[in-house]
C-alpha cells in the first residue's frame, strides 16, 4: 500500500461514518465473540454510528439452534436494538432463508434460493443501508446481498470483511460464484492472514490487518478461577476442534486439568477434564488469564491452515504471556509455540512438560495490535484512493 493512499485513507476514516455491517455472527450477551463484533464496538467507540445487521437466520433457526432464535427474535427480529452508544443491533428475520448445504439436491437449486433472499431486505434494514457511507460484507450468506446493497445505495463504499476461504467451510457454490464475480469491485477486501490472501479469486484489492485483542479487558486484574496450586490449560473456541489430541493431552497428564470452552465434546471426558460449552466472552478472561499454558487444538488441512495463522486464540493466549501448545502444521513463529505432530504424536507428556516449565512473558505479546488500532485501520482500508 502506497504511504499517500494510507494517509489519504486514514484521514478519510477520521470523519464520523454510518456504517452498517452484514453478517450471519449475532450480537447477544452470553454468545461467543467473533473479530466482527470487537471491530463493530470500536467503530462506535471513535464516534461511527454502526448497525450491526444479522442475516443467515429464519424460523428455520428453530430447528437447529432454538436458543439463539429466541434470543434473536426477543429484542431484534427485524428491528434494531440499541446495544451502546453510536452501536445498534438487529437481525432480518423471514419464515426462511438460503443456507449452505451438503446436500447435492438442495446445492442444484442453491443459486435460486440465494437470489431470491438476497434481493430484499426488510424496510429497517434498508433504511440503514440507504443512509450508509460505508457497507461492510462479512464472508459467508451475507454474500446474496451484495447486488441489493449497490442497488439501494450506489454511493456506499463496499468492504468485503473477509475471514474464510469459502470453499473452505462448505460455502454454497452460489456465494462462491459470488465471490469471483464481484470481488474486483470491492472498494477494499480485509484479511487476517496473507496465506488467506493469497487464496482468494484475483483481481480484488486486498489488505492484510492482523486480529486483535481487548487490552481493556485483559489488562484488568481479575482473581483465578482455579483451585489454589492447581495445574490448569485452557482451550477455547470450536473451530476445527481436535478433540483427539486434548483426549490424548489429559490421559498423558491426569495432574493437569484441562478447560474446554465453546466446543463441543463427544463421548466420556477424563476427570481432569472440564466441558464449559459457550460461555460469555468476558467470563473466560480470567481463566485465560491464570492458566498455566494454552492449546489451539487445530484438526486442519493444508487448506486450512490460514484459519489458524489467523487464529483469535493464538493472539489472547500470546497477550496473556501463555505457553501454547498447538499442531506443527500451524506456522507459529512466536517462541512459546510449542508443536506437537498432529498425526502420530507419542511424547505428550514431555509437551505439557515443558508448556509447564515456559516461564510466561510480557515479550509473547510483541507487535500484537489491540482492537482499536485493528478497527482504525480496516476503516482506512476502505477508503484508500482508487
């Protein structure tokens, strides 16, 4: 990126913007916090007005996650809530929505259902969008709206948010035709990783900003969760969840207890080992905190290996001055890596021995960027000269 159109970008972003964001990612206390959401809060946190706008859902989310449908529909079907200052939320709610399937009968048909949920919005939902200077499209079903978006207000900027290789997590071929077709025509594309970059269709103007952290929170001194002279490790999120190799971990260690958050585990746990489910973001920071090492127990593939180089875990576990343990496909270069093979790994024990022995540092939190300076930046991003 050329210093002129950074600093053009930047002074850009410096004016108060309406911005409305489209994503599947719900905004609900109690629910996991995705890149989106930190970025969506600091945006209104510097004076942008932001509509946080959920597609991906229809009373079809009933039959698959009745929890969030609730919640969804409780205060923000098809209206915005306001969740703070300069910040809104709401979800487009109809009886039924396009979805991704594996299904090969249901795929035949996908590139109908996607236009046909992609060419409207409800009148709350394009009230905002009408009024936006700026349009953010997140990866995934959010995709279907692009053309609807342009059509209602032609004098947005567009900024594909970027965080999956679509084929990737088993995107319809419809949102991946999608993406080929319009991706020069975004006004900026944001990424995680240059590995995911480096993957997309060509022609797109892409920049890559690293995800961040909330200093604010993990900044603040909070008690230990755990039993006094307690050995702890700590994992979070179910992306591309391993459950094997931390099976594998808690059998080689039955002194160390390990604490599953966010993924789902099938079949008997071990004693020493806890299963939290999806917990509220701020109530997983003091056991991040105070444990003794981390695991990002990744199950992935070559293809698959910018979600990890991206990974949300790997930077608040780092920031935390955590040893982590992770798979040796994950091209981890800060040194409280510690690799395990991801197939065939005998020495389990001297792994978690020596995470245990890595004295935590300040120096794991090196170049890390918080929130803050994450959001400013995706926000020059968009509006760098043409």
């Amino acid at each position: 990126m050329a210093n002129g159109e950074l600093e053009l970008g930047s002074r850009e972003a410096q004016l108060r913007r309406k911005i409305v964001i489209l994503t599947s990612h719900a905004f609900l206390r109690g629910y996991r916090k995705a890149s989106i959401h930190f970025i969506a809060s600091r945006w209104a946190e510097q004076g942008h007005e932001v509509h946080f706008l959920t597609i991906g859902h229809s009373w079809l989310t009933l039959l698959k996650d009745r929890r969030r449908f609730r919640a969804l529909s409780q205060d923000q079907a098809n209206r915005f809530q306001t969740i703070a200052a300069n910040l809104r939320a709401g979800a487009y709610l109809p009886p039924l929505h396009a979805f991704s399937s594996g299904n090969r009968f249901i795929n035949a048909v996908s590139p109908a259902l996607f236009w046909l949920y992609g060419s409207f919005f409800p009148p709350f939902a394009r009230r905002a969008i009408a009024d936006a200077d700026l349009v953010l499209i997140e990866s995934g079903s959010a995709l279907a709206f692009l053309s609807k978006v342009k059509k209602i207000n032609p004098r947005a900027r567009i900024l594909y948010f970027c965080r999956d290789l679509l084929r990737t997590i088993g995107a319809a071929s419809a949102l991946q035709d999608i993406e080929v077709r319009q991706i020069a025509h975004f006004d900026a594309i944001c990424v995680p990783s240059q590995r995911l970059g480096a993957m997309l269709p060509p022609g797109g103007r892409v920049r890559t900003i690293p995800q961040g952290v909330d200093a604010t929170l993990f900044d603040r001194e909070l008690p230990s969760p755990y039993t006094p002279g307690s050995r702890n490790a700590i994992s979070i999120g179910n992306m591309l969840f391993d459950q094997t190799s931390v099976a594998a971990m808690a059998a080689a260690a039955p002194d160390v207890n390990f604490h599953v958050f966010g993924a789902t585990w099938n079949g008997w746990a071990r004693p020493n080992v806890t299963i939290y489910g999806e917990k509220d973001f701020e109530s997983i920071i003091p056991y991040v905190q105070h444990a003794d090492f981390g695991i990002a127990p990744y199950r992935l593939t070559a293809d698959e290996v910018y979600l990890a180089e991206s990974s949300l875990k790997l930077a608040q576990y780092s920031y935390c001055g955590l040893p982590i343990l992770l798979p040796d496909l994950v091209p981890f270069t800060r040194t409280n890596g510690i690799a395990y093979r991801l197939d065939g790994e005998v020495a389990w024990r001297e792994k978690i021995d020596a995470a245990l022995a890595m004295q935590r540092s300040a120096a794991f939190r090196d170049g890390i960027m918080t929130w803050d300076e994450v959001a400013r930046q995706t926000l020059a991003a968009a509006y760098e000269a043409q």
